[in-house]
C-alpha cells in the first residue's frame, strides 16, 4: 500500500496528461522507496523497464536489455544482443515506433547510475535518444531513477552536456516524516503510541523499507531487539551494505559518518577535516557533496551566519543508532536494548536523535507556533559557551529560541537551569546584536511541569504531538 507521497504522485500523473514527452528524475538514498513509488504510481503499466545491474559490466548490462526487451516484444528476438548502447537504442526505438496507441508510452530505468559507467558510453547515447527522438514526440514519459544521488545530481541535473536543462520534473525522495510514518504503520495495522513512534524513528529513521520490517504484537523494544541485536538481524548488517552499494569506495564516507557520530552537534569541514586526518582537495568535497545529497549528513548554517562557515552535521537516524550501539552489540540477542534504557549513553543519543527529528519536522513547529504563513529563516549558533540549536527568525520582528528535550515525563525547569536559560537569551542577544524580541520556546516530549520557573520565562511550550501533525 502506497502511503503518503501525495505531492511526488501528483507529479507522476501529470506527466501522463501533459501535452509534451516528459523527462523525469527520480532520486533519494537506497531504501526510500522509489522504485515502489514509481510502479505504485504507473501501476506497472511500462512500456518498457529496464533496472541496471550492480557491479555488471557493459555486456552484462546490454544483455540486461535485450532480455527485457524480448519480454515486452517479439520483435527482436532472433536477433543477438546489441553490441553497443546505439545499437540498444535502435532497437527501442523501432519498438517504440511498432506501437500505434496514443496514450503516453511509459519508459523506466532504474538505477541508472550503474548501467552508466564512464566506458559505455551509455549516458552519451541516452542523451542522444532523448534529444533526437523522445523530443520530436509528445506521447514519450522517461523516468530514471537512481539511489546514487550525487551522480543523478551532476551528470543529470547539472548536465553541461546535451541533457542540458532538459530534465521537465525532479522527484528527489525523502524519508517519511513523523505523521507518514504512523500512517505507514497503521496501514500495516500497528497502532503505537506517540511516544513509541519516536523511539522507533530515533532509532531506524523514516526509511520505508526499515518500517516495513515491524511486526504487529511486538513493543518497539522487542523489534529494535530483533531486527539490530538478534543474530542474522535485518539491520545489523545494513550500514556496510548501504555505503558499498551506494559509494565505489565508501571508506571516507565511512570515516566521515564515524566521527561525526562523536560530535553530534557538528563540525565545519575544517574541523572534519582535521579530525579525519584528511585535505581540501576535489575529492573530499565530492565526499561531503555525496553524503548531504544521499541524506546521510546535513549542513547547517549559524544565525545570520555569525560563524561565516557551515556545520555539518549527522542526522540519518539509522546511522546514528548503528554508530552508538549496533556495531559494538550485535548479535547479543533479545533484552540488548532494554539494558541501555537507564544509561547515561542512551539519554545522550536520544538527546541528539530529538533534536535531529526537530530540525527536520520545521513545517509542523511553525504551524504549531501559528506562523505557518510568517516567512522564516532558522538556523543555530555554538560557541564555546553555549548551544542553541534551533533559532526561528520571523519576518514579524519575533525570534524563537528553542529548547529541545526528549523526556520520557513532563520537564521541569528547576532554578539553576532558569539562570541558564536566561544566560543563554543574553548571550544570544550580545552576541547577534539583535533588535528583534527574542523569546524562549520549549519543545518537549510530553510539556513542561508549570512552577513559577516555567512561568517567568517560558513563551511557548510544544509537545511532541505537534512534530506529528501533516
């Protein structure tokens, strides 16, 4: 069952009523559910599909193609396979020109970026196909789709080439957010607690694939259990899996994602750098370009960029979790993560995994706040004094500074971190220079307990209910 999507769907459909051929990219990291969405949104209804090999070479990928060309025509087949990507696209075309409807002739290739290596000449040819036949007719959809983001974003999006703003839709696909991920599990018949709901998040992310793996009848820890701990687990393995499929050689990938896990309220690239023990070159910033448009890390820019340089920063929930728990715990089997419940390492991660959803659920925040119509910028400020990590700045001279606490009851703010909050606006202001009013949000698992504290000091206080709402 297809759950949410509903803009990427829309697009989808459109596609099939528009007056011109339309050329349709699809991207996201491995396990988002892209190809679902296509074949969900389509219903199977291809002309032709085509899905690259992993790892094949160029003859294993023609082969590929002809063998899915003789399922869908009988045109070709005592003929052998093409030799080359010309001779393949011949050949689609003189399948394309056999057909005499006029409906829209649905074309999909997925993942893309393995049938494109630098020696076949593939990406070439396809540009050629696109350009001097699917152009010249108005009954052609083209969909490509590929989990290699960073090569979907330079060599089709950013193509200086004959794909050259030739694209007509870009689908990059995201995780699920909170509220597509309850709907997801209630289609499935599972019926969690809010609460619950974002301790699983925390732990394996919004991935479509991963959710699908929770079983109905069993709490969160008994899934977490099974599926990161247990021997043979589905996600056990799945980190080492993902970087080698998705990167050729993951290993400075690998040692990115390591350290940032360290330092889960950023680093600059200066400070990754140094930490990795790596230079500014070339290929270190395809490294981060790779990673941020995969979904893997983030970059996040200081309050009107008093700090000029960014920060980047680990928010894939899974790799996270994997990082702080999996990897030095797996295969201990059942009750492993109830063990970490009442650590001190557990209430740190869930710290950081809170504040990680927060900043990706911004839409809701603002909604809640009732500024869904206000423009805003929101960004964070470090220094070696504090941390802010969430700043709302409004266009109706309001800026919310926002605290963010993953409780499993209601928080109280005692005395000293009164004077802490306080220290924090004031520093805030000093330091930005700000003329605008600058008030204190909380956003809490379950709000705050109301003492004189709370009261002297506190603008808005939110829920986590709110990070669930469409």
């Amino acid at each position: 069952m297809l759950v949410g999507r509903e803009k990427e769907i829309t697009t989808l459909k459109s596609c099939l009523t528009s007056d011109k051929s339309e050329l349709i990219i699809t991207y996201g990291r491995r396990r988002i559910g892209k190809t679902f969405l296509i074949r969900e949104a389509y219903k199977n209804k291809f002309t032709f599909e085509m899905t690259g090999l992993y790892k094949g070479d160029t003859k294993d990928q023609l082969t590929n193609f002809k063998q899915q060309l003789d399922k869908t025509t009988k045109l070709f087949n005592n003929e052998k396979a093409p030799q080359n990507w010309n001779e393949a696209f011949i050949q689609l075309e003189k399948y394309l020109d056999k057909i005499k409807s006029k409906e829209k002739k649905i074309i999909f290739i997925d993942e893309f970026p393995w049938i494109a290596s630098p020696r076949s000449k593939f990406l070439m040819w396809f540009e050629h196909f696109w350009n001097s036949y699917c152009t010249k007719r108005n009954d052609i959809v083209l969909i490509i789709c590929g989990s290699a983001a960073s090569y979907m974003v330079k060599n089709i999006l950013q193509n200086k080439g004959g794909l050259h703003n030739r694209t007509t839709q870009k689908i990059k696909l995201e995780a699920f957010t909170l509220f597509e991920t309850k709907s997801f599990l209630a289609s499935k018949k599972i019926h969690l607690e809010h609460y619950d709901i974002l301790q699983l998040y925390m732990a394996i992310g919004g991935i479509p694939h991963y959710l699908d793996k929770i079983r109905k009848g069993e709490s969160v820890t008994q899934n977490i259990d099974r599926l990161c701990f247990e021997q043979d687990g589905e996600l056990v393995n799945e980190f080492h899996e993902v970087f080698s499929s998705l990167f050729e050689d993951s290993k400075t990938h690998i040692e990115v994602i390591k350290t940032l896990a360290n330092h889960p309220n950023g680093l600059t690239k200066t400070q990754l750098l140094k930490k990795c023990n790596l230079h500014h070159s070339g290929y270190t910033s395809k490294v981060f370009n790779e990673l941020i448009e995969s979904g893997f890390i983030s970059q996040f820019y200081s309050f009107r960029k008093i700090e000029r340089e960014a920060t980047l920063r680990l928010t894939d929930e899974y790799c996270l979790f994997y990082m702080k728990f999996i990897q030095k715990h797996k295969n201990q089997g059942k009750g492993t993560w109830q063990q970490f419940a009442n650590k001190q390492s557990y209430k740190i991660w869930s710290g950081y995994s809170f504040e990680n959803i927060c900043l990706k659920h911004i839409l809701p925040i603002k909604k809640e706040l009732g500024i869904a119509n206000v423009y805003t910028t929101h960004s964070s400020l470090s220094d070696s004094e504090y941390q802010i990590d969430l700043i709302i700045e409004r266009d109706d001279n309001r800026i919310n500074l926002c605290e963010l606490k993953f409780y499993s009851t209601p928080f109280s703010i005692d005395s000293n971190y009164l004077t802490e909050l306080r220290n924090k606006i004031n520093h805030f202001k000093e330091k930005s220079k700000t003329k605008k009013g600058v008030y204190l949000t909380m956003i809490t698992t379950y709000g705050i307990k109301t003492n004189p504290q709370s009261l002297s000091i506190v603008e808005n206080s939110l829920t986590a209910e709110c990070l669930f709402k469409n």
